[in-house]
C-alpha cells in the first residue's frame, strides 16, 4: 500500500459527531492499535483486551458518558478499510447493524489492522508518525496529543519526529495510583468525576537519560510543577533517597517557591 493511500484511509475515517464534535472512538481505537504494531505486539487483539483498554482511553478522553461503548468502534471500523475481524459468523447484531457486546466477549473475536497496513507502518515509522499526527490534528485538542500519545505506547517526541522510543503505557497508571493521584510537590488532586486532571506521571530521571519506566523512576507532578521540573527548576531524589526536593540555586522568583520546598514521596 501507498503512504498517501495509507494516509487518505485513516483520514477519511466516518466519525459519528454530535454537538460539533466528532466521536473520538475510532481514532483511540486506531492509536492504540498503531501504539501496538509500533511495539511489536501481535496484529489481532481479543475484544476482551480491546473492551478493557478503550474503555481506559474514552474515560480519559473522550467526552463525558455514562456508559462506554467499545463495540461500536470495534465493529465499526472495519467499514473503513483498516481493521479486520479474525470471525463474525455466530455474532448477533442490533437492529442498527452493530454488533452485541456480549456476543462478541462470547465468541472470543478478535481484531487488528489489516495485514497489509500493519506491515507498512511496521517499516516505516515516520509513515505511522504521520498518521498519529493527522489522527490526533482530526480529533483532538492540542493539549490532549502528549497524554493520549502516551496512554497508547506512543512517545510524543516520536511523534514528534525526534526520536523512536516507547514508553510503557502502564507507567502513567501505576506512578498516580502509587501517589494517590496527588502532586508529589503540591498535593494537586483536582478531578472530573473520576479523572485526574493536569496531573502527569514524570520521570525522575528522564527518559532520554536512559530512566526506565518504572514506578521508582516515577513521581506523580501537576503540569506546573512537571513543567519546572523539566526545566531544571528543582531536582527530585528518588523516594528510596528520601525524595527530597532540591530548588535549583539558578531559579529565581518573588513568589512560588513555597510550594517547591516540600518534601514528597
Ligand atoms: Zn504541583
């Protein structure tokens, strides 16, 4: 398949829109398939794992519902030429052409690219960083591109084009339920319903220095303080050191430091 073909299939994805904005389903679904085929995992996922991680992502991302439905896109997406069904005999269908949730978990389908997109954005990285791109500039707000990014395996400076490592996408879960969800430095705790917000899972050492992703590498930070932290403000010791805040000799300010002189951990 071409890259422009390639392109044009994701691009014209049919999104279900209602108050002038587009359903996001779809898109998640398709990040987190391509988030998977980047890291070598297998082309054809159980509904069951589908149902369990898409259900993570529309909570966090999508628009405010009582109720999740992961069938849809399940189902849906393989109208758009990108995704396939291993099986849908024996699936029982709505009235509305969709398939059963319970059908499918019973049945045991399962779904992925198609063969030929999964073995072209398996060897042509910037291809699928074109594609994430052009996913999350079609759906998404711009301050929502380096979680979702993260949440389905897919570096945001990889997509950036900077560089090709993955992160593990567990690494933000297990880093804000270890902190309660709270700012390390702070205590930010603000939520919607159940989600955190502007709460983010840093990387005491970074990942570009080689920080594993792993929970005694992680602090859960606001974006304030994650953002001082990245820019050299204050240097966090690991919580087994004590995690102990150091503020930077070199930072300077009239007001805030009150907040970056705690102790955290
Ligand atoms: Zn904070």
């Amino acid at each position: 398949m071409t890259p422009e073909k390639l392109r044009a299939l994701f691009g014209g994805l049919q999104v279900w829109q209602r108050q002038g904005r587009r359903a996001p389903h779809k898109c998640l679904l398709a990040l987190w398939a391509i988030g998977r085929c980047l890291s070598g995992e297998s082309r054809m996922a159980p509904y069951r794992l589908v149902d369990e991680r898409l259900t993570e992502l529309l909570r966090e991302f999508g628009p405010p519902r009582r109720s999740v439905h992961t069938e849809f896109p399940f189902w849906r997406l393989q109208h758009d030429g990108v995704w396939v069904l291993d099986r849908t005999d024996g699936i029982t269908l709505t009235s509305s052409g969709d398939a059963h949730k319970t059908s499918l978990l019973r049945a045991g389908v399962r779904g992925g690219l198609t063969e030929d997109i999964y073995d072209t954005l398996r060897a042509n990285h910037r291809l699928a960083t074109q594609v994430a791109s052009d996913l999350l500039a079609a759906h998404f707000q711009e301050t929502q591109y380096d979680d979702i990014l993260q949440r389905v395996g897919l570096d945001p400076d990889f997509a950036a084009g900077r560089r090709s490592t993955m992160r593990d996408p567990g690494f933000r879960a297990v880093v804000l339920r270890a902190y309660e969800y709270r700012c390390a430095v702070c205590s930010f705790d603000v939520r919607i319903g159940t989600r955190p917000v502007a709460l983010d899972a840093a990387h005491i050492k970074w990942h570009q220095a080689g920080g594993p992703d792993d929970i005694q590498n992680g602090i859960a930070l606001c974006v304030l303080h994650h953002k001082l932290f990245d820019a050299g403000a204050f240097t966090i010791s690991r919580p087994v050191d004590g995690g102990v805040v150091l503020v930077s000799e070199e930072a300077v300010g009239s007001s805030g430091f009150s907040l970056v002189s705690r102790i955290c951990g």
